[in-house]
C-alpha cells in the first residue's frame, strides 16, 4: 500500500505525489515507483497525522493506494 497526496503546494492539477520513508525521514515523490510500500499499519499510522500534512503541504487531501 502507498499513501498519495494530492495537489501538493495549492497547485489544482489533480497531480498526487507519493510517500517515500527515508530511515527516520520522509519526502513526497512524484512516481509511484519510488514512493515507500507500507503496511495498512503505517498507513494509519500516518494518517493519524492527515490535517498536518494536508495544511503543511497546502495539499487537497491524502488516500491509501494499493
């Protein structure tokens, strides 16, 4: 699983990045491909902190993709 945020930095083009851990670290990635795989676990666990990310970043929202 992945968790996609979408519109990132207020830019209203339906675009979504992806979430990448990087050891204790993260950053959003552009492709999927580079994005983090994550168990439903640590997607809950980040979603815990969905209205920070979403004002942190100016994001529309976040998801879990599979």
């Amino acid at each position: 699983m992945y968790i996609a945020i979408t519109n990132l930095y207020g830019i209203k083009d339906g675009s979504k990045s992806y979430f990448r851990k990087l050891g204790d670290c993260f950053d959003f990635v552009w492709k999927k491909e580079f994005a983090t795989p994550l168990s439903l676990e640590e997607c809950k666990d980040i979603l815990k902190d969905y209205q920070w990310y979403c004002k942190q970043y100016n994001a529309e929202t976040m998801l879990i993709e599979k």
